[in-house]
C-alpha cells in the first residue's frame, strides 16, 4: 500500500497537471476567437491602406479597356509589381480582378506560378459584383482559406468593373496561436511545478512531519516507554490529535503507576525475592553491565524491553553511531533512544565523541567499549 505522502503526492500532481491542461484548452479556444477577430480587423485596415495608396500611385477612375483594367493611364492588368508592392507592405495576399477574373495576384496555384485568369467564388460575385457591398470573412481562395476583404471597383460612371482583395491565411493565423500555446504552456509548467514544490513543502511541515513524530510516539507506547509525551505544530486538526495522544498517555502513565502500586505493597510479603534483568533482554556478552539490572534498577523513564532492544542494535552495528541512527533503526524517536545511550554511556557500557556532520553541524557519536 502506498504512503499517506505519495497518494498526498500523486493527487496533488494529478490535480494541477489537470487544471493546467483545461487551462490550455480553455486558452486555446479564446485565443483561436481572438485571431479571427484581430484578422479581421486588419483586413479592413489593410484595405483602406492599399486603396489610399494605389489613389495616391495612380490618380484617376478605374475603366476597362480592350479587356484590361486601367487605373487612370496605367495599365493595371498583369502589374504584378504593384500587387507585389502592397503585400510586402501588409504581409497580406493581394489580388486585383476585372469583373471576376484575377488580373494581377500574388496568389499562386499547384504548379507554384501566378493564378491569373482564374476566377473568384460565386459567393463573392453575388455579394460584391452584383450588390455592390464590401465583403470581409472566410473565403476558399485558390482551395485555400483566408480571413478577407474584398471591395468592389468602380468606373467613373458608377459602375462596378472590378474587385480588390487583400487575404490572410489560415495558416498563419494557426502559427501565431501554436506559438503562443507553446508559451503558455511552458510557462503554465513551470508554475504548476513552482505550486506543486511550495504545496508539497506547506504538507510536509503541517501534516506529514507531525504525523509521522505522532505514529513514533504511538511506537514509544507499544514499546513500554510511556514518559514522554508527542509535541508537534501543525494545523488545528493535528494539534487535536496531539492533545487526544498525550491525554492517551497520561491515563496509560495513570494506570501503570497505580499497578505499580498494588505490586509494590504484594512484594513487601515477598523479601527475599530478587528483582533481575529479564533474560530475554539481557544485553549480549560484550555489552557488560554493572549488576543486575531490573526496572527498579533503571532510571526513571527508562525499561527493560526498550533497552535490550537498543543494546541488540548496536551489538548488530559494532561501529560508531549517532543518536538519529540508531532511532532510525530501532524505529523510535530520537529524544528517547539519546536517554538510553546516555544512560550506557554512564554505565561505561558506550564512550562518546564529538564530530561534525557534513553541514558543519556537530554530532554526537556513542561507541562500544
């Protein structure tokens, strides 16, 4: 079964992958809108812009003449220069027709040359060439689809003899939103990792760092070692649980000394019996102590099942050790293993030294005799 920290873990990464990931989708779907509208409203800029300028290159109507469209004197028809000119100054597709058919375009067909002569979609010439009305929107232009805008030409009698078109397309405007999605995105994970890293921690100090001192408490109790009591920080939830523990251990601290009690005056009929350190405890060979040593024998606080098993550790570990290692490995807290090897050391049983730790921090080690 997994821990309480990695199912915290889990949940918590889960949740935020999840929440950014609908982020995105979310973003994606308003800035798709966004481009569309923002193409749109340069479509309509640049169609006042190119027709500013083309007024101001070539003063005069627009007329037809011997198939080819004139603006003023100047042949309009197949001046790619001027198409050319346009769209390098807006980024758009530019293309200018005689009635319906392209007469000047930048646009260019499958075989990668200039599609003049083609004609525009019936759609347009319906709203355009026939009802006279300016046309902005999505368009099939050549099989591809742009946001355009198409303005009808007129002659100088009113009549409408040709279209001006300026186009962006689509796929441009896809560019645009995968390049910010991937911004996003990479911005979006590295805040979820900064969110999961500082929540993690804010976890890890409120309720897994005083559960885990509470569960080494409720070992300390199994254990026999009722004297010392749980003290954690955390939320209101977990200081409740510590004063429930505590209250635990006091009724536990209660009971004992009152069996104690009752044992006591029961062994005032029994004199000569003789209080000896239980067998099943009694430290290995090499770990000498002075006397016989029952309960009675050990300081307050301390026990005889406690000991031995503390004892057994470090005659598996015949080396030097510190305090938190051997709380490590006898799977109690710190505080009460330190006691007893302050106690072995009093006994002669350990010598201890000073050292310093990797972060300059000094540790005691306790060593056998």
């Amino acid at each position: 079964m997994r821990s309480l920290k990695n199912q915290i873990l889990i949940v918590l990464l889960s949740s935020l992958f999840l929440l950014a990931a609908c982020f995105l989708v979310v973003l994606g779907l308003y800035m798709k809108d966004r481009a569309v509208a923002a193409a749109i409203i340069k479509v309509k800029a640049d169609l006042a812009t190119c027709e500013e300028i083309i007024d101001k290159t070539y003063p005069g109507a627009w007329s037809e003449n011997d198939g080819n469209l004139y603006k003023g004197t100047e042949k309009i028809s197949l001046n790619n220069d001027l198409v050319d000119h346009l769209s390098s100054l807006t980024g758009d597709t530019v293309t200018i027709f005689l009635r319906d058919t392209r007469v000047a375009t930048t646009i260019r067909g499958s075989n990668n040359e200039r599609a003049i002569g083609t004609k525009v979609s019936e759609s347009i010439v319906q709203t355009v060439l026939k009802n006279g009305q300016t046309y902005v929107g999505e368009a099939d232009v050549v099989g591809q689809w742009y946001q355009t805008g198409y303005v009808p030409l007129r002659a100088e009698n009113g009549d409408i003899i040709g279209i001006f078109y300026v186009g962006i397309s689509h796929a441009y405007e896809q560019e645009i939103i995968t390049r910010s999605l991937i911004i996003m995105a990479e911005i979006g994970l590295a805040l979820t990792l900064l969110v999961a890293f500082l929540t993690w921690f804010f976890l890890q100090k409120v309720i897994i760092y005083p559960l885990h001192n509470i569960m080494l408490g409720t070992r300390d109790v199994a254990t026999g070692h009722l004297t010392e009591k749980v003290k954690v920080s955390g939320a209101k939830e977990i200081e409740e649980l510590e004063d429930a523990f505590n209250q635990m251990v006091e009724q536990i601290q209660s009971l004992t000394s009152e069996v104690n009690r009752i044992n006591s005056l029961n062994s005032s009929n029994t004199p000569n019996e003789t209080l000896n350190l239980t067998p099943a405890y009694m430290p290995p060979p090499s770990f000498e102590l002075p006397g016989n040593i029952g309960d009675t024998g050990l300081p307050k606080g301390l026990h005889q099942a406690t000991l031995g098993q503390i004892v057994q550790f470090l005659q598996a570990n015949k080396r030097p050790l510190s305090a938190e290692e051997v709380a490590e490995g006898v799977k109690l807290t710190r505080v009460t293993v330190r006691r007893y090897l302050e106690f072995l050391e009093h006994c002669g049983v350990l010598k201890s030294e000073q050292k310093y730790g990797t972060v300059g921090r000094p540790v005691k080690l306790f060593i056998p005799q």
